[in-house]
C-alpha cells in the first residue's frame, strides 16, 4: 500500500470527445427543419484552440450553440470548455461567432482553488505545476473529500480531476 497518495486537477479535454460532439453537431443541424435552406458553418481551428459557428442570423448561432452544448455535455464535456469572444458580421449577410476553447487553468484560479483548500483545513499538501494543481496526502479519504468539495463549488475552468493514485 503507497505511503502517500495523489491526484492532479486540470483543465483538460478529451479532443477526440469534442470533435465528436463537433461531428454530431453537423449530423443534427443538417436535418433540422428550421436549418432547412440557410447556411451554416461549425469550423474548429485546432491550432488556435477556436471555434467559430456561422448561421444565417443570430439565432440561428445561438441555435447551433445550444446543440452543440447539448452535445458536449452527453460527452462529459463541460460548457465551460467555450469562451465567447466575439460575434460579428460575416460575409453572405451572415453572423459568426468565435468561442476559445478553455483547456487551462490559469494561474489566478489556481491560486484561488488552492487557497480554497487551505481554508476548509483538508489534511493535505497542494503544489501548482504548470497548468495542473497536484494534491498529496496520506488517506484516499482525505482526497475524495477534497473531490467533492470543490466539484461542489462555481469555478470559471472546466476542472478535471485526474490520476488518483
């Protein structure tokens, strides 16, 4: 039995579950009876780490948001993996939004969510390394503990909680 156990929280997603759902995404909407006729575009630039929704009208962008959330979430993915930057004109008279994708936690809410820890007195130890927040301590039960604790709390990144060992 280990001495010490672990587990990280991270930010990140599973790619291959997102360009699934983004998949399922095209497959619905190409069968839609109010997309019937009207343009539309669902294009992940996986460089950029951006995603960008074309549609007629905003509605319709804010119609194939909608899907595409339902989407990720059927996959486990959070919402909270797209960011909104900006909605603008595109050409054709259509309307394009851009969205981030979120696979990071920054280092603000890294320090917030150790500090979170600290503050509830949990009997463990927490280092940030990098883009992950790594949490040791002697019992499993501590750690769980911990899980549920700050599942059970608002954050702005799609928390992951990985390798628990």
């Amino acid at each position: 039995m280990a001495k010490e156990h672990s587990f990280d929280i991270t930010a990140k997603i599973n790619l291959q579950d997102f360009k699934d759902a983004l998949n399922q995404v095209d497959k619905e909407v190409a069968n839609r009876y109010d997309f019937k006729g009207t343009p539309y575009e669902v294009n992940f630039k996986e460089k950029e780490k951006h995603l960008v929704l074309v549609a007629s009208s905003d509605n319709k962008v804010e119609a194939l948001f909608d899907i595409l959330v339902g989407k990720l979430i059927k996959r486990d993915l959070s919402s909270k993996v797209l960011e909104h930057l900006k909605t603008e004109d595109a050409s054709g008279m259509t309307r394009k939004a851009t969205y981030k994708v979120v696979d990071t936690i920054d280092s603000k809410e890294a320090k917030k969510i150790v500090a979170e820890i600290k503050a509830q007195g949990f009997k463990v130890t927490t280092n940030i390394e990098g883009d992950a927040i790594r949490i040791k301590g002697k019992q499993i039960d501590d750690l769980q503990a911990v899980i549920r604790h700050i599942r059970g709390l608002e954050w702005d990144a799609p928390l992951v909680f990985e390798n628990l060992r």
